[in-house]
C-alpha cells in the first residue's frame, strides 16, 4: 500500500512538474556562426532553463529540406539573425510558430511569410530601441538639445510616427528629412545640419547603416553636432551616447517570451524590442563638442539600464 | 588636434555610401566600427583647453547676419572692433592699434599677420564669409601654442569643406552707403577630390564723410585629395585685387586716389594618420600683399608721393602629435619662415628686405587623474632681427571636479617680434614728378636704430567653465594679471620734447621706438550664455580692463566692453538676433580720446524653399541708434551712422 502511495505521489509530482503544454521542443535556428549569435543562442538557452527540449541547429545542418521538415511540425522555432530567418520564411510550409531574435524591425516587416501561416504564430524580438527609450535618453541625459535631426527613407515611417509622437510628449523638437535614395544622404545632411542640437541615427538601409556611418559620424563633427547612435560600435566610432540591447539580452528576452507561450498555449507574444537595454557613452568626444556628459551611473539608474 | 590647433583638415571623410546600399540587417547594429573620431581629429575640449577660447560656430555667423567678417568679432567678450575708414577695419584683444601687433590672425593655419608694419589687412583677405565654417578665438597670451605675435589673443579662421557646401550657390548683398556684394560658389567632387571654387565682387562706399570707397574681386579655390589608408592633402589658394579710395580734398599733401590692392596666397596641407593616435601634419604657405597708391598732392603739377608696400611670407612647418596612453598626449613640431618686404617710402631701399625665423615646439597635455589635468608647452624661437633666442612657456592646471565645473590655474611667458617696420623702418615721403623723378624728399619721419628687443609678457590667469544643461546655462570666466615689459614706443631723440619738435623748431626730428615702456594690467572677462527655451539663446559678454601703463599711451584699450545678443527662432523658419554692445572711453594707440559708445544690430532672416531651391532672405540693421564715433576721433569722418542691408542667397 505503502508504494502504492508513493507511485501516486511521485506520478503526481511528475504531472505537475510538466508544463501545460506537453508537447514539442524548442529549435534553435543558428544559420549565422558569428559570436554574436551564439551569444543570443546562449543566452535562450539559459533563460529557458530547461522547461522544454531544446536543439540548436549549426549553419551546416541548416538546408531547405530540413527546414521544411521542421516547418511542419508544432515545435517552436527561433531563427538568430535576418538571414536564417529569411530563409525560414521562404521554406516554411507548415504551422510552426515562430520567433525571431535579432532582427531590425523594418527588415522584420518585409520577411515573406506563406499566407498559409497566421500571423499570431509569428513574432520577433527586434534588435531596435523604442523611441520612449531612444528619446528618453536624449532627454534625461542632454537636456539641451531640444532640436533633434534626422534622416531617413520610406522604410521607417513607421518609427518615425512613433517618433514623433515621443518628442511631442517629451516637448522635444524632431525634425525629418526623408530621402528617397542613397545620393539624397549628403544634401540631406547638409540642410539639417546647420538647424539641429543634436543627430539622432535611426537605422536605415537608405540613409545609416554601418556602410555609410563613418562618413557620417565626419561629417556631423565638421558641424560639431553631437549624435546620438543607436550600437555600441558607433558610440565607440564618434556618436557621444546610443542605447541598444546586446545580443545576451535580446535572447533573454526570446526565452521570456518563449516561456510564456509554452505556459499559455496560445498566441506568441507581440513583437517586441528586448525589455533590457544598455547605454554607450562617448565622453572623450561630447567634451571636445563643448557638452555637459552626464554622470553615466546616474542615466543608467534612472532609466533603468544594464551594465554590459 | 589637441594642444596645439593646426587647421585639422578633414581630408579623408566624405558623405558616400556603400554601394547599392543593400538591405538593412543585424549586421548594421552589431558591426565593430573603427574609430572615426579620434583623439587627433578631435578639438580639444574648452575645459581642457590652456586659454580662455570663444567659438564662433555657423549658426552664430548666419544668425548674426554681419557680412563683413570683422563684425563677427563683436562677439567675443573684450574684443574691440572698430573701422578707421570704410575699409580699414581694426580687430584687438587689449592694445588698440591701428595696426595691431600683439594678435596672431590665422585661417586654416596660415598666418596672415602682416610682417611689414603689422597685424591684418582684413579688407584684403580673400575670403567670402560663407566659407567660414568657425573661429576660434583665444583670449589671451598663446605664444606657447603659436610663437611670438599670439601676445594677446589668438583668431583663428577655419574654412568650410567642399563637401560640406557641395553645389552651387549665389548670394547677393545690398545697403546703405552703396554697398553691394555677389558671390559665387561651386563645390564638388567624389570620394577622392573635393573642391570649392569662390567668385566674388564687393563694393562699399564708407563713411559717409570720408573718401574711403572699396571695390574688390575675390577668387578663392580648395581642393581636398584622399591619398588613402589615412593620408590626405589640401590645397587651397586665393586671389583679393580691387582698390580703396583714399585722400581727402581738403588735404594739400594727400589728395583723393585709390590704392591698388593685389593680395593672394597659396597653401598646401598634408596629412597622414598612419594609426590612431600618430598625426602627422605638415603644411606650407605663401601670403603676399601689395598695395600700390601714388599720392597726388597740389604742391606741383602732377606731382606724388609713392607709398607703395610689399609685405610677404614663406611659412613651412611640420608637427607630430601622439598619444602616449590613456592619459598622456604630446605634440612635437617645427616652423622655418622667411618674411619679406619692399617699400621706397616706409624702408628708403627699392631691395627687398628679409627677414628669417625658426621656431621649435612640444606641448604635454597630462590628465593626472580623472579631475586633474596638466598642459605645459614650450615655443622656442630665433628671428633674425633681434639677438639670441626667446623661449615662451606655458603651464595650466585644470581642475574639473565634475563634467560641469572646470577650474584653470595658467602662467604664461610671451614675446612679441617687432615687425620690419620697427626694427628697420625709414618712413620718407618723396614728392615725385609726372615722369617718376624725385623732386624733393621731405623729412624722414620715422628711422628706426634697430636696436629693439621682443616685447615680453608675464601671465597669470584664472578660468572657470560651468554648465548647468538642466537650465541652458553656460559660464566661461577668466580672471589675469599681465606684466608687458620692454614694450616697443615710439620716441623722439633724446632731449626733445613730445612732438619730436626741438625748441619750438617747427621742423620736426625722425621718431624711433625703443624698448622703454612698461605696462600693468589685469581684468576680468566673461560671457554667460542661456537658452531659456529651445527657440532662444542669450549671450553677455562683459570684460573689464585696469591699467597701469608706464610709456606713452595711457589709455589704449576700453576700460570696460559689455555686450547682450538674443537670438530667437520664429516660427515660419525666421531667425532673429539682436546685438547690443557698448565700449567705454579709451584713446587707441596712436589716436585722440574716443568717447564710450553703443550700438545696437538687428538680423532678420527668412529660410524657405522655392522650386526645390534653398533659399534664404535677410535684413540686416547696423547701428540703428544714434550715431557714434568709431575707432579715430575725427569727427564727423568717423562718425557711424545708421545702415541697412538686404541679402539673398540661393542654392541651386
């Protein structure tokens, strides 16, 4: 009787432990080698801890017919990077939600999903900042610039709506030059340039991206107007501050999502950028620009950032 | 560059992007980029900067809507600007000359102090205001940084980069006292060459009671090569021709006649950033003024007074900056320059005469701990025309306890070269006939024994910059002590009288200079900036100066110079500044008593879009109080009245 009731105890414990939604695994979907997405796949893996089986699949393994394969099933799938992702969309022949991480979200927007897969089973976490946090930043940390510039192409008018709307809220001044090819960037510059307090970069396959953002981090300098970058790497190259998320802590976030979804069996969380987010200053050059740098531990507290 | 500024030329950035710009990815946020503002690329920051230094960015100079560059300077916290006549202008930091000796003038680099009888011909400059990126001016001694000459204050004039201004621009400029002015531009060019091309006519009529009309045609190029990984040259050169009007019909011995102007120069900059933090800088340059002015006079028939000038320097240098560590830069250079002049009247010889310096520098810019901070340098020069060598110093120790307070602690050893006119000057006039035959020489009114020192100065300064961003504020203090010994004065033989007239004897003896005189000073300056809202900005300038002089002018720089100037942005992209400036009484060397003055400028300017063009239309009002007596106490000659100027400019 005795170890009868033990069994029962146990199998309950056991059904209890389980999460509700029994079935499946998770894919992760390496189709890039870089540090940076083993970084992301790293650090999915460790947030979901265990709840579910989890592979990672090499850029080796990763073929169409595999990904066919796994596109019909019911496990999750989660592409590192724009490019496995595309490739995902483009084989995808069944209903196996998915969930990107690292993507920019303009470039999210255009993957070309089979309209045979709804839309709630697919979601990201965007490698983008929201614009509370962008323009919050520029606002908690350089509270005098007020006139704030910016380039881009058709591409982010959707962020620039969500923009804007920020600036208004925060009493800030945004002012847009829209360009409609690569050629319009220098023109552009130069007439917003001479009216702005500050450059506030928004990645764009037209106007910034990192083939064109050393010419411009020169060009702004001749202006001696401070820019506000949105990488680690253009804070370094000259952008005096960006907010970004790194890819740790955009895979944390995946696995969040990840978890809730397995909970709730149902709909993937919306697309999102990742909750957690880091600042880069570059003092050297805001002081040469004459500005007041902010007590970088300070910002960091009251936006509520992460040290990286 | 820190330290020490050359005109860090941006030779190898240009806007362009990747080609066929593809689709946006990860990669765009992840990718490692280089370093593209680099310490050497980077100004020193104000606060670390050995001087008291004011920028006179863009945006100031196209809201204060002044076309005449000198204006600009008004701007600056104890700086005097004044006109002789119509197209003398006079730019000083303390020492008020007419031609000022004591401040080193630069653009890009290049001196354009005038090594003849000193300072800057600014009407002879040929360069149009919408060239000028910005201006650096330091306030106060700077010898360390930029040799003898940069004894009071330091202007440097950095141009714009053709890729800055590509296209093509006109700009039309019309007012009072028949001033017109219309310029050209053209800038272009890919990754590998840029270039900017300037045309440009100007006319100004003057005082209203003076023969002092100005015509001039400017041309002015530069061209920006990538040498690649690092390298770069810059060539840039100019052309200023045009006359000025001068003489007075009352005035038996000068009567009215224009002056030819011909001024030109060229430049070379080379620059090679091999790695981070190793700068290599080298540069070489020609400046050449000629004024030609035959006097008529009514004492013959057809007879004049040839008071043609020459003034001219070679310049070459080369400097090194490196970066030792973190918190450890030096800068190495040194300069080799030839001055040359020729004038019958102001040196009695048809030769040229010459005139060598070198000069060697090293500048340390230590950050001691993260609030502590050291720059010392050192300019060690020899010129040819005073005994042995002269070595000026610097030393400041800033204290920045935060990002927002910096505290400066300088002392300074300065020298002041004699310009040719000083050490060898002979000032005759000769009354020549129609066919060019001396008729009669009269006394020689200058000759120089040559047997002058530098002049010296000691510093000692205080600076403070505070920033309170949270509420638009901005302070920039500075509070000295300068001792000037051995300055240069002029004097009559010894035994006779002020006037260089012995016993009433009404024929005069030639005047000298020697190194007799001495003066005390010290003051305070500061310019408060606010932006109380993001539309409005507010400058105050005050400086106040105390003398005590010991030679022969007294009074020759304001006791005290204030100035407001509000700028607003309008809805409707309307620009509005207002400048108000007041100068107490002084006597500028060599002048009578100049009565305090105010005066008070309106910029009014409208950008708008017009078939696809920019297009910018302003009005400009100078003076619009009542008139005042600027720089000569001749009145009515310099009284200055009220003027108005309309402009337009257009790219296209």
């Amino acid at each position: 009787m005795a170890r009868m009731i033990r069994l029962f105890v146990l199998g309950l414990a056991w059904l209890l432990a389980m999460p509700a939604h029994a079935e499946g695994m998770v894919h992760i979907l390496l189709g890039d080698p870089g540090p940076a997405y083993q970084e992301a796949a790293e650090a999915f893996r460790a947030g979901l801890g265990g709840r579910r089986p989890l592979r990672v699949w090499n850029p080796a393994e990763l073929n169409a017919a595999q990904l066919q394969v796994l596109s019909r099933g019911g496990d999750l799938l989660v592409p590192v990077g724009l490019k496995t992702a595309r490739m995902l969309a483009e084989q995808h022949g069944g209903r196996a939600p998915v969930l990107t991480l690292l993507l920019p979200r303009a470039a999210a927007e255009q993957l070309p999903w089979p309209a045979s897969l709804p839309r709630n089973r697919v979601s990201h976490v965007y490698i983008d900042q929201p614009a509370a946090r962008t323009l919050g930043l520029l606002d908690m940390a350089f509270p005098n610039l007020r006139r704030i510039g910016l380039v881009v192409s058709d591409e982010n008018q959707s962020q620039v709506r969500q923009l804007l709307q920020e600036a208004l809220r925060r009493k800030q001044e945004l002012v847009v030059e829209t360009i409609d090819s690569a050629d319009g960037l220098a023109p552009a510059l130069r007439r917003l340039l001479p009216t702005v307090d500050a450059l506030l970069l928004v990645p764009d396959s037209l106007a910034i991206n990192s083939g064109n953002a050393q010419n411009v981090l020169l060009t702004t300098y001749r202006y001696r107007v401070p820019v506000m970058g949105f990488s680690q790497g253009l804070s370094k190259a000259g952008a005096i501050a960006s907010v970004y998320s790194s890819p740790a802590q955009i895979g944390r976030q995946g696995a969040q999502m990840a978890v809730r979804w397995l909970h709730d069996e149902g709909e993937l969380p919306p697309a999102q950028s990742a909750g957690e987010f880091s600042l880069a200053f570059n003092a050297r050059v805001g002081r040469s620009m004459g500005l007041a740098m902010p007590d970088e531990a300070d910002i960091r507290r009251k936006l509520g950032a992460r040290d990286e | 560059m820190v330290i020490r500024k050359l005109a860090v030329l941006y030779l190898a950035g240009l806007i362009s992007v990747r080609a066929g710009a593809g689709e946006l990815s990860e990669a765009d946020f992840l990718a490692d980029l280089p370093v593209v503002l680099t310490a050497s690329r980077l100004v020193q920051p104000l606060a670390d900067a050995p001087n008291a230094v004011t920028i006179i960015d863009r945006k100031l100079i196209e809201a204060s809507g002044y076309h005449t560059l000198t204006d600009l300077f008004r701007l600056v916290p104890g700086m005097f600007v004044g006109q002789k006549t119509g197209w003398f202008h006079n730019v000083s930091h303390g020492f008020v000359d007419e031609y000022p000796h004591r401040m080193q003038v630069m653009v890009d680099g290049r001196s354009i102090y005038l090594p003849s009888i000193g300072g800057a011909r600014w009407d002879t400059l040929p360069l149009a205001v919408d060239d000028i990126e910005r201006i650096e001016v330091t306030r106060g001694p700077n010898a360390a940084s930029y040799g003898a000459n940069a004894f009071t204050g330091t202007i440097h004039i950095i141009t714009r980069d053709p890729a800055d201004v590509a296209g093509r621009l006109l700009r039309i400029v019309g007012g009072d006292q028949r001033h017109g002015e219309g310029w050209f531009r053209w800038a272009g060019g890919d990754e590998r060459l840029r270039q900017r091309v300037t045309l440009g006519l100007r006319q100004d009529g003057g005082f209203v009671h003076q023969n002092d009309d100005e015509f001039s045609r400017i041309f002015s190029y530069r061209g920006d090569l990538a040498l690649g990984r690092g390298g770069g040259l810059s060539l840039q050169a100019g052309l200023l021709t045009g006359t000025r009007s001068n003489g007075k019909a009352s005035n038996p011995t000068d009567q009215p006649h224009d002056q030819l102007v011909d001024s030109r120069f060229f430049q070379v900059d080379y620059r090679h950033e091999a790695e981070p933090g190793r700068m290599l800088l080298a540069k070489l340059y020609y400046n050449g003024l000629d004024t030609r002015e035959d006097v008529p006079t009514l004492l013959a028939p057809g007879a004049y007074f040839d008071v043609d000038l020459l003034s001219e320097r070679w310049h070459g240098e080369v400097q090194y900056d490196l970066e030792l560590g973190q918190d450890l830069r030096a800068s190495l250079g040194g300069y080799l320059r030839r001055d040359g002049v020729r004038s019958q009247t102001y040196f009695n010889s048809s030769d040229k005469l010459t005139a060598g310096s070198a000069g060697a520098f090293a500048h340390l810019e230590w950050r001691l701990a993260p609030a502590w901070l050291i720059n010392a340098g050192v300019f060690l020069e020899d010129y040819e025309l005073v005994d042995g060598v002269h070595l000026s110093p610097r030393m400041t120790l800033h204290w920045q306890p935060s990002t927002r307070h910096a505290w400066r602690l300088g002392v300074s050893q300065a020298y002041r070269n004699p310009v040719l006119f000083e050490t060898s000057g002979y000032y005759q006039l000769t009354l020549l006939d129609s066919a060019g035959t001396p008729l009669f020489a009269a006394r020689p009114f200058y000759i120089s024994s040559g047997n002058l020192e530098p002049e010296r100065m000691l510093s000692q300064e205080i600076g403070y910059l505070g920033q309170w961003p949270e509420l638009g504020l901005g302070l920039d203090l500075r509070l000295f002590r300068e001792r000037v010994s051995q300055v240069v004065d002029v004097v009559c033989p010894s035994g006779v009288s002020a006037d260089c007239k012995p016993g009433g004897n009404p024929l005069y003896l030639a005047r000298d200079w020697d190194n007799g005189g001495s003066t005390r000073q010290w003051g305070l300056e500061f310019q408060l900036k606010a932006q109380p809202r993001a539309a409005t900005q507010v400058w105050v300038n005050y400086a106040f100066l105390h003398i005590d002089s010991h030679f022969g002018e007294r009074r020759y720089s304001p006791p005290q110079q204030a100035g407001l100037h509000v700028q607003q942005r309008l809805p409707g992209e309307i620009e509005l500044m207002l400048s108000h400036y007041w100068v107490s009484a002084f006597e500028p060397i060599g002048q009578g008593p100049l009565p305090a003055f105010r005066r008070l400028d309106l910029s009014l300017s409208r950008h708008f879009r017009w078939f696809g063009r920019n297009v910018r239309l302003g009005l400009t009002g100078q003076n619009l109080g009542g008139n005042y007596v600027e720089f000569s106490d001749e009145v009515p000659d310099n009284l200055y009245d009220r003027r108005w100027y309309l402009h337009a400019q257009m790219d296209f």
